[in-house]
C-alpha cells in the first residue's frame, strides 16, 4: 500500500481544485521527531493562493480530514501532523512482507527498459587495488537496486588494456622480466616492472622514447608485441576473476579499451561529416565554448586518438547493441571534466539520448589523507584486505561460536561483507580513509553488525518454533513495535530514492536503522514469552529478517543464517 498517496488522496478530497494531487504528493513530509507524527503537510503554498494564515489553513484541513488509514490529525503551527491507524498498517505490512518475502518493496517503474552500467575498469597488469573497489561495488549495488526497480541491466567491465603504459611494460619486460616470475605471481611481478620502469625513466629518458616505440608497434599489429599484451592481459584477467568470485561480482561484458580500436575512425569521420573538428595546435578538436567547456580532443598531431574519441565509439556501440534507457558510468570524480565534454559532443551531433548518459562520480579512497598511486607503488592491494578481513571474521567465530558448522563460509560472507559494506554505507562522493580497523569492527555503523542482527532475528525465530503458514492474528499492545513497522512500510521508498538519486548509501543507512530499532526492541520486550501475541511478535521478527537480508542483497552482501 502505497501510504503517502492515501494521505494525499485523503487531502485532495478536501482542497481540490485548489492544488492537484501530485503536487500534494510531493510537498507531504515526514516530522524528524516520530511524536508528531507519521506524515505532516505544509499549508505555505496553499496560504498564497487562500490569503490565510497557514496555522488557520492546518487547523481547517486536521479537523475535515477523514480516512480509516488516520487515526488523528492535529495542526501544529502551519503544518498537518497525522498519526496513521497502527493496528491496520501493522497488519498490512507485515502481510505484505511475508505473503511477498523477497519481493518486498520491488518496483515495476523502470518497465524492463535496459540500463547499462560501466563499472570496475581495472588496469591490466595493474594490481587491484583499493581504489578500483569502490567503482565495482557501487556499480554492482546501483545494478542490484535497478534490477528491483523493473529494469534490466548490463554490467561492462571497461578494462584498462591499451595506452602506452603498455609501450612502458613490454620494454621493462624486455629489459628485465623473467618469463617464470610473472607466470608465478603475473601482477604482483608486472607491478614491479612497472615500477621500475617509472624509477628508471627519472635517470634515462631514452627509456619513455622506448616505451612509446613499443606501444606504436602493438598499434601496427606487431606479432611480439601482440603476443606480450595478450598474455599480460590473459594472466590479470585470471587474478582479477579471484576477486570477482570473492565478491560475487559478474559482468555482462568485458569489452575494454582495446574493442573499440577499429571503431573510432566511424567517429571522427562522423565529427567531420557534420563540421564539428576544428584544427588547434595541429591537434583535431570539437571546440565547446557554448557550453562552457574546454575544447575537446579528439585526436592528438601524430594522429593518435584519445579517451575520448574511444568513449564516443563506446557509447555509440552501447546504443546500438543494447538500446539502452540510461547508461551509467561509475567512474571517479576526477573524470567529470571528460564525461561533460562527451554529452556534450554527442548533443552537438543531435543526439538526444546524450541526455541519458550519467556520470556517477564518486570520491578517491585515501591512504594517510593522500590518493593511492601504482605509479610509485603506494597502493593497497584488495586480495589482501579480503583476506585478512575473511581471516579475522574466522578469529571472531572461533572466539564467540566454535560449534558453528560451515564457518568457512560465514567467514567469508561476513569478512567481504565488512569490506563491502564500510564503503556502501558512505555517501559516494565522499572521499574514504582507508582503515583496516574501521572496516573490521563487528559493531556500529557495520556490515557485521547488521548480518549479526539478521542472523539474531532468525535464532528466535528457530526457538520459537515459527510457522508462518495459516492466518495471523496481528495484535500488538503499546508500541514498542512501531518504529520497526514504520521502517518496514518505507522500504520500497527508500529503493526508489535511492535508485533515482544513484546512492547506495540510502539503503546501507535504512539496514543500520532497520538493525538498531529491532536490537532496542529486542531489548525492551521479551519476544519468546508464551501469551497470545507471540505469533505476532515472531511474525514481526520474521519481516525484519526477509527486509534486512533483502537490503544486504542490494548492495551485494550475503546474510548467513548463523554466526
């Protein structure tokens, strides 16, 4: 039941024509303080249009409203606080949760149209880092969240595999690599080559002369350099693949940078066509002044074409084949100037689902207040911090539960759900400290702590026998349960919100409150104890563990029933 448009149509029965519904809608809100009220409706604009006070205008609409949803209305300066009938929306939520279980709060709103999501992108030959963790997981989660909202969804992994870091890398090898080295440990020894090669190139300069000549000969198609990139790309995809597994993230495609190599002369010869290059410093460029933006560089004076021009031929491939709806790109924020110049260009060419391109930008993960370079080595490799933190979710169970029966697993989950989890619950564009010691923590602002409450919710509901089968008499006395019912009803919003607004973090901080208020509840009444609401109580514990397990699903954590 949709509750806000029952207030509102409740609303509308008394001030039409005066102010249309979807207005209504929209100006209704929550109090912040849950004693006045469920919902409140501001009489501001209306008192430009009746030439009244809005206290007198509150004080008219509390006393005529009428509806079986409202148990009383009161006017409170300009606004109309109503307190909705408790026992009636008790009972539909929780027969709604648990007639419909996992399909609590989905949506049909984005009709089945195709949504893709460019996400993850690593380097090859590049470790994965902790930098790359944050652009898969709130592409994963915005994937999930979209998928509940009724849209299909394709996940590309946009791999870094062409540029002249790869010039770079093949004339390390060439110089110092070893064949058996990188078969061992294939990114940890590329990284170090890598490396070496940046340090070196600071006392020979003939080095970065090197590396280009070798990156204009994988261009040619020369068969060495070919073979050396093939395998260099081949040996990361098969580390990377580990992390994916790990966490239990898939893609729809792996095009990378190098697909689109014969697709970007379609491009310019486009641009050309429609008089949009212009010639600058002997550079190709599509000049954006009436936007405000710097000219775009489509291709450099020896002819090379550049992101740009390769993103143009992506997008451009992505409609074509996927026909998409919105295409998002869940790219750092330091590329807001690339992704404004590129819907830009496409509106230049008349296209006009450039409006449909987003950029979801988000902030850089920090290592002592500075951003990670693998450049000079200073990076945090992800594997790492999977494992350690897997390791000591293990040293937790060890510790609080050792009779658990599949405490690999639950490690597992609660160890990636750890990492996970401290990065979703941030708002993206906040740019995230790397700790260790915060991401671990089993309570607070947690992954752990809410698969713990999931995982506490389903331990009663195994002592007290819960058959959820046959009709439930819903009764509860007080309202210890309310604010969980509450919590509950505003499920489908909170995806909703967080769907059109590409914030993962709405549903991270919906689980922390959804958590709290059911460990308060848990505190205050003793859900197990034999009388004529135990059904009810349980009936409540089972929503929050259908809803919680839910939520971590969307942003891509496992909920163990156990722990």
């Amino acid at each position: 039941m949709n509750y806000v448009g029952s207030f509102a149509d409740a609303l509308y029965e008394i001030l039409q024509p005066e102010i249309d519904k979807a207005t209504i809608e929209q100006l209704i809100e929550k109090p912040k303080i849950a004693d006045f009220g469920d919902y409140a409706f501001p009489c501001f604009q209306l008192a430009k249009i009746r030439k009244q006070a809005p206290p007198l205008i509150a004080k008219q609409i509390s006393d005529s409203i009428t509806s079986p949803l409202i148990q009383k209305a009161e006017a409170v300066g300009g606004y109309v606080n109503v307190f909705l009938n408790k026992q009636m929306v008790t009972q539909h939520v929780l027969e709604a949760v648990l007639s419909q279980k996992q399909n609590y709060g989905s949506l049909s709103i984005g009709e089945n149209k195709v949504v893709t999501i460019d996400m993850s992108s690593p380097n090859i030959a590049k470790p994965f880092s902790m930098g790359h963790l944050r652009s898969t997981v709130i592409g994963n989660a915005l994937a999930l969240i979209f998928q509940k909202c009724g849209y299909q969804t394709v996940k590309i992994n946009h791999l870094g595999d062409w540029g002249t870091q790869f010039g770079k890398l093949i004339t390390a090898y060439k110089k110092w690599g070893n064949e058996e080295s990188v078969k061992k440990e294939p990114i940890k020894e590329l990284l170090s080559l890598y490396v070496k090669f940046h340090d070196e190139a600071e006392k020979d300069h003939t080095l970065e002369e090197d590396g280009r000549a070798w990156f204009k000969k994988l261009e040619d198609g020369h068969d060495e350099a070919l073979s050396l990139w093939r395998w260099f790309r081949d040996e990361s995809l098969k580390e990377f693949s580990k992390i994916y597994e790990l966490l239990k993230v898939d893609f729809d495609s792996y095009n990378g940078e190098a697909f689109y190599n014969d697709k970007m002369g379609m491009v310019v010869e486009m641009l050309e066509e429609n008089g949009l290059l212009v010639e600058s410093d002997q550079a190709q460029v599509v000049p954006l002044e009436e936007q405000n933006l710097p000219p775009c560089l489509i291709k450099k004076s020896d002819g090379a074409t550049l992101y740009a021009t390769r993103d143009l031929a992506a997008a451009f491939y992505r409609k074509n084949n996927y026909q998409f709806d919105q295409a998002l790109y869940v790219v750092g924020n330091e590329q807001s100037l690339h992704f404004n110049q590129l819907k830009a260009v496409l509106a230049k060419m008349d296209f006009e689902w450039s409006d449909t391109l987003h950029h979801i930008p988000f902030g850089m993960m920090l290592k002592d207040g500075k951003k990670m370079s693998t450049r000079k080595g200073k990076v945090i490799l992800l594997e790492e911090v999977l494992t350690e933190s897997i390791s000591l979710a293990m040293k937790n169970i060890e510790a609080k539960n050792p009779s658990l029966t599949n405490k690999e697993e639950v490690s597992k989950q609660v160890g990636v759900g750890a990492v996970i989890f401290h990065d979703l619950k941030n708002f993206r564009m906040n740019d995230i400290e790397f700790s260790l010691e915060d991401m671990l923590r089993f309570e607070g602002e947690t992954g752990p702590y809410i698969q713990y409450t999931n995982a506490r919710a389903n331990s009663l509901l195994r002592k007290g026998n819960w058959n959820e089968t046959g009709t439930i008499s819903i009764h509860f006395e007080g309202k210890a349960h309310w604010e969980i019912i509450s919590l509950l009803r505003d499920f489908s919003e909170v995806i909703s919100n967080s769907m059109k607004k590409f914030d993962p973090s709405q549903i991270a901080k919906y689980a922390i409150d959804l958590s709290r208020a059911f460990n308060q509840y848990y505190g205050e009444v003793r859900i197990l104890e034999e009388n004529e609401e135990l059904q009810a109580r349980l009936a409540l514990v089972s929503a929050v563990t259908i809803v919680l397990q839910e939520s971590l699903r969307l942003l891509g954590l496992d909920a163990p029933n156990e722990m």
